[in-house]
C-alpha cells in the first residue's frame, strides 16, 4: 500500500443525491505512473479528480493519499501540496495580476521566503518555456499562454503527483507538442484527462475509462 | 512593479518613482490643497499639478478632456454659487445680483478641483492597478483590502469578457436590441447568466486557491525600496507644500 500515492476505494459522489456522477470506483496510482482517464462528456472526469484533492467530499468510500486516508478539510491541505491539480479553466485558477505573483503565490503559501519563491517561480516557468514572462500581466495573456502559466504555478509547488484537467485543452498544435514535451520530460506522476487520444497516448502507459459512474480500467 | 513597455519608450520620471511615493504624494498634495484658501496659494497649487502632468507625461488634449468633464460636472453648483452666497454684488444677471463673496468662493472651488485632478491623474493615473494595490499595501493598508481590490481589477476584465462573449452569442443569433418583450427577456437571461456565472467562477476560484495551499493570508512578492529619485522627490514635494502653506497665511 506504501507504493500507492492514491487509493480510492468504492467512491461515491453526487451533486445531487439522485443523480450520482460517481457510482463505486476504484483507482489506485503509484509513484511515478503516469494514467490517462478518458471518458465522454460530463461523465464526471474532472468531479473524480476534483474529489482525490479534497475539493468535493464523496457520499461514500475512501480516499487514501500519500500513505493516510483523508477525511475532512484539514487532511487535504498536505494532498495539496502534493498533489498539483490544473484546472480545466485556465482563468480559474490565475488570479494574481501578473505571471510572477501567481506562480510564486502556492511556494509563499507553503512558507517559502520570498527570494525562494521567486527562484521556484522562476525554474518553473523557465520549465514550461516561459523565461522572462514574470512582469507580464496575467489577464492579457492569450489562451495558451494562460495555460502554461498555470501549469507553471502548479510545477512551482513541486508536487510528487500532476492531476491535469485537459491540458492541452485550447492550445494550438506547437503549443500543444511543447506541453507534451514538457510533460513528458517531468519525473512526476500523472493523471492526464484526455480527449485526443493518440498525442497522450505516447505520454501515458495506463488508461483507464470513466462511464456510467464506474471506472473500467 | 515594471509594466511591459513596447519598445522605444523610456519611462517618464515620475513612473521612476515607487508606486509608495506617488500615492503618498497625491495624498499629501491634495490634503494640502483642500486646507488652502487663497487664490494666490491655490494657482500656485494649480502650477505644481501642471508641472507634474508634464512631468507625467500626460497626453495634453485627453487630459484636458477629462478635466473639463469633471468641471462641466460641477458647473451647475459654481455657476449658483454667486447668486447664493450673498455679499457685494459685482454684477447682474437677468435681474439676479451675482455676490462677490460667491464669486470668490466659486474660483476657489474651481482652482482646487482642478488641482487635485489634474495632480491625481499625474501622480496615481499613469500608475497600473496592481502597483496601485501593491503599493496601498506596502503602506499598511490590510492585506485584506488590497487583495478584495486586486481581484475586483483582475476579475472584472474576466466578467466584461464573459459579457462580451454572450453579447455576441447573442448578437450571431441575430439578436439586436429593441423595445420588444423578447428583447427584455433576453436580456434578463444575458444578465441572470452572468450572475450565475460569476458565482459560479468565484467558487472554482477558491477552490484553485486551496489548491495551492491558500489558508486566508496573503503574501506580497515583489519588495520595492525608496531610492534616492524617491526622497529627492518627497524632498521637493516637501518644500513645495510648505511654500504653498506660506502662500497661503500671507
Ligand atoms: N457544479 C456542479 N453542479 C451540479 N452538477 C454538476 C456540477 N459540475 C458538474 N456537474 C455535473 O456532473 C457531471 C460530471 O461533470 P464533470 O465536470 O465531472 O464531467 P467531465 O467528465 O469533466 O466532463 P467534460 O469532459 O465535459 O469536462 C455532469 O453531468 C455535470 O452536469
Ligand atoms: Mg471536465
């Protein structure tokens, strides 16, 4: 069990009681596995994601991260930091005014000096290919750009384990092939939801399919 | 706090200066301003606030523009003032005395709205939101406050584009205003969608920030100190405000 970063047993999770968008699954991941979760539309891929971190508390079930299983708020604020989640709207989750303050605003939160923070800024954003666009404004940022920036800020964290939300989600096909090759070079683990198949294939080795509330492996 | 700058442009000298001294800056000139009450004292004011707008940079036409909207705003109170205040009368008006007490009081109004303006938009308006924010925090205003001022800069940019996406959702579906119920509703919808919307997006907000081990304190990155075109500046301004205090007692 001490090789599982994740252990899910049996979740259960509905925004509302009679709809259940997660239905009984079951997933483990293990130091440096890199998984693809596939499946349709609204077939509950990101509220899978968003419970393995603590943000939606399942009706049932259990989540063991990182050696402990996880019940209340106070829990998760280790998996957190451990966990890196980049979410599947890029302006959700940049909301400092420049680049700079939001990559370095997770390292500060974990008590870093602010010297600190702004070299793990740095080395993350010079990681992602975006030496030098620390004094840029973040909402002036195209689409892409306010990708990367965000993958950046979860990298500044140095998480063990990348939980991305569609990561090449609205980026163009060198962007895309540069985020790939970014991914690929980084040591963590990984669960990559994917829509385009044959790009994360080559990234992924496990691929497991999220349908009617189950997860089928 | 730099700003991207396209090529070929230096900065001005008062974009030199730390956001701190230019908000402190505004500050004490227009509470030196407002304290001051006569008209000798109060053009002097006016000549410092233009030389700071050069000083600035400022465009001269736009400015202007901007200054004379917020005089023809409070034209209606000067322009009833003479007749209100009572006093000598120096002139008449379709049979209405104008005063020369509200005559004066007039002028000076109009010389301290003008001066505080046109120092205010030296001084704080060619400053970016965020310096702004960094620097109100810098002088100790709650970290709190800051950040709540922050995000309303970084968010409403994100809602006036949510709404100019439907807007043109709507407008692709041929939808075009007019005084119709089918108009109302939609707008009704348009504006129920961005509420909902906005409410929504703070949620995931927080729930990003949490993610990145957000526990309701704020930490600032960037460290500014006062360099020497700070306190040369706070110097002048010194000297200026006291002249101007003089100015005003003779
Ligand atoms: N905040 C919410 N409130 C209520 N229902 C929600 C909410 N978020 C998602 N749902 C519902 O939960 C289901 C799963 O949503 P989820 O976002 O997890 O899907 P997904 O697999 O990530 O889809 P996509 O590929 O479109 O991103 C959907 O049917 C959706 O309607
Ligand atoms: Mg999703």
């Amino acid at each position: 069990m001490s090789a599982h970063l994740f252990q899910l047993r049996d979740i259960r999770f509905g925004y509302d009681p009679d709809h259940p968008v997660l239905d009984g699954v079951d997933f483990a991941l293990t130091t440096g596995e890199r998984v693809a979760l596939c499946g349709a539309n609204g077939s509950g891929k990101t509220t899978l994601l968003h419970v393995m971190v603590g943000l939606l508390t399942p009706s049932s079930g259990s989540v063991v991260a990182f050696g402990r299983e996880r019940r209340c708020e106070g829990d998760f604020h280790e998996v957190r930091a451990q966990a890196g989640l980049l979410f599947q709207d890029s302006d959700d989750q940049l909301f400092c005014p420049t680049v700079a303050e939001d990559v370095a605003f997770g390292p500060l939160n974990l008590g870093q000096s602010r010297a600190e923070a702004r070299r793990a800024a740095d080395d993350a954003l010079a990681q992602v290919g975006l030496d030098g666009f620390g004094h840029r404004v973040t909402h002036k940022l195209s689409g892409g750009q306010k990708r990367l920036v965000a993958l950046a800020s979860v990298l500044a964290m140095r998480p063990q384990v990348l939980l991305l939300d569609e990561p090449t989600n609205g980026l163009d096909r060198d962007a895309r092939a540069r985020l790939l090759g970014v991914l690929a070079s980084l040591p963590q683990a990984m669960v990559v939801i994917a829509h385009d198949d044959d790009a994360l294939a080559a990234l992924t080795r496990r691929r497991v399919i999220l349908e009617a509330g189950r997860l089928l492996g | 706090m730099s700003s991207v700058l396209p090529l070929g442009i230096t900065l001005s000298p008062l974009a030199r200066l730390d956001p701190r001294s230019r908000v402190l800056a505004a500050f004490a000139f227009a509470v030196g301003v407002v304290w001051c009450q006569s008209v000798a004292a109060l053009t002097f004011a006016c000549a410092l606030a233009a030389g700071l707008a050069v000083l600035a940079r400022l465009p001269p036409l736009s400015t202007l523009r901007r200054v004379l909207a917020v005089e023809g705003f409070m034209l209606l109170t000067l322009a009833s003032l003479p007749f209100t205040m009572g006093g000598e009368p120096v002139f008449t008006l379709l049979g209405f005395a104008a005063g020369g007490d509200g005559l004066h009081r007039a002028g000076i109004l109009l010389l301290k709205s003008s001066a505080v303006l046109l120092a205010t938009l030296a001084l704080l308006g060619t400053l970016d939101m965020p310096a702004l924010g960094h620097a109100l925090a810098r002088l100790g205003l709650p970290v709190r406050f800051v950040a709540l001022f922050l995000f309303t800069v970084r968010y409403i940019d994100v809602l006036h584009r949510e709404y100019a996406r439907l807007r043109l959702a709507m407008r692709a579906r041929g939808f075009r205003p007019r005084a119709s119920l089918h108009c109302w509703r939609s707008l009704g919808h348009l504006f129920g969608m961005l509420l909902v919307g906005s409410l929504e997006r703070s949620e995931r907000i927080d729930a990003a920030m949490r993610c990145r081990g957000f526990d309701g304190r704020f930490h600032l990155l960037d460290e500014h100190r006062p360099g020497r075109l700070d306190w040369g500046f706070g110097a002048v301004q010194t000297a200026s405000l006291l002249l101007l205090a003089v100015l005003d007692v003779w």
